[in-house]
C-alpha cells in the first residue's frame, strides 16, 4: 500500500519524507489555503521537490478552464497529479488530460458509479472519500469495497486512493479490503507507528540495560 500525506504544510510533508515511507502528498484548496499557500504555484513546486507524486487541484468548473488549468498545473513540476472533480466537466477533462499522458486524480468520490466513470475516462486515481461519508451515517469503507470490487472485475489499472481517513483503523481496514493507496494527515501517519505496548516494553528494556552498567561498574577490576 502507498502512502501519502494530506496536507500542504512544507513542515509536516518534511518531517513526513524524512521517515522513509513517503509515497506522494495530495492537496486540495482548503489545504492550500490552511497551509497559507498564496503563491500556489510556487509552493505545489516545493512541495514536488520533497515528495514523487502530489496532487494539486484545479478551481475551474468548465471543460476548457480545466483543462488549461491542468495543463498549467501539470508544467509546475513532472511530479504533479492533477486533482479534478468528479462533475460532467470533469469527466471530459479527465479523458483530454489523462490522453495527453498527464496523470489525474479524480476526487470527491462518494459513489461506485462516480469511480467506474473515472476509471473509464482514464484517471490514474480515485479518491474515495471515506471520513465525509461516515460523517453521514454511511459506511466509507463499503465504497472502497465495491470499488475493488468493479475495478477487478474489468482489470482497470485506476488506483483507488482512500481519502478523508480519520484514523489509524481506517488505514487498516482501507489496506485489508485492497484498496493501493491511502492519503492520511500526518497525525494519522503518526499514530499507525505507536503502540503502548512498545513504549513500555522499550522503558523496561532501556531501564534493565541501566542496571546492567551499574552492576559492571560495581564489579571489582
Ligand atoms: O484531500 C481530500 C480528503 O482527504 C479530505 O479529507 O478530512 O477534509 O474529509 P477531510
């Protein structure tokens, strides 16, 4: 499973890049304008300089304005997805992007039709987004499911993207049920490596080894 991290923050995308795990960041304009990113362009391209594979969306909801805005986003840097809706507009940028070999993100999925669509216009990726859909009392991860599901059925190489995860049980059962990559904040990427057990197995450990120094400096020469 690839890993990529949420956010637009240059610290977070560092501090992330510098654990080894790192597969690629996604953005999206709330991101962008948490992270304070008024130079977009500028700071999408710091951003490629730090991770293989980053998403960075399109704000235009017409067919001709996206797909120059791809187009543009798409020259910032080799490691840019270009992010696009999944409206009728998008579809159709999507299929005129992804034909030019630029790779496309296709986001805001909350149904298995919005996906198969996606997927037969030639997206890279799809993002379902599994948070927002349990914040509504649906089950995000039935989705992910039905999505692998429709993709093997007719071998498309689109990768589902789990997006909007929450927490670290998320990223378990997105991985249990196939899905090839989950995008997560860093707090989440954070909480997959903790476990209570290993901190206090490790205390104990560290402590023993204490002991055993003081017993050799107590021993005669
Ligand atoms: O990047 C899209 C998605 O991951 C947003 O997540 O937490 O705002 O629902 P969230």
């Amino acid at each position: 499973m690839k890993f990529f991290i949420d956010t637009a923050d240059l610290d977070e995308i560092r501090e992330a890049a510098d654990m080894g795990v790192l597969d690629g960041v996604t953005t999206n304009p709330s991101l962008a304008m948490k992270a304070g990113a008024s130079n977009f362009e500028e700071h999408i391209y710091k951003i490629c300089e730090l991770a293989d594979d980053v998403s960075a969306e399109v704000v235009s909801t017409e067919y001709d304005a996206m797909v120059a805005e791809g187009r543009k986003l798409a020259q910032i840097h080799e490691h840019v997805t270009v992010k696009v809706p999944m409206i009728r507009e998008g579809v159709k940028a999507i299929e005129t992007l992804s034909n030019e070999g630029i790779r496309i993100n296709c986001t805001l999925i909350f149904s298995p039709t919005q996906a198969l669509v996606a997927a037969k216009a030639g997206a890279t990726y799809v993002s379902p987004f599994i948070g927002r859909l349990d914040d509504i009392s649906s089950n995000g991860m039935d989705l992910i499911a039905s999505i692998r599901t429709i993709f093997d059925n007719y071998a498309y190489d689109t990768q589902i993207l789990a997006a909007s995860i929450r927490h670290p049980m998320h990223v378990v059962e997105a991985a249990e049920l196939g899905a090839d990559v989950a995008t997560m904040p860093f707090d989440t990427l954070d909480k997959l490596i903790k476990h209570p057990l290993t901190d206090r197995g490790l205390e104990k450990f560290l402590a023993d080894w204490d002991k055993l120094q003081e017993q050799k400096a107590g021993q005669p020469a």
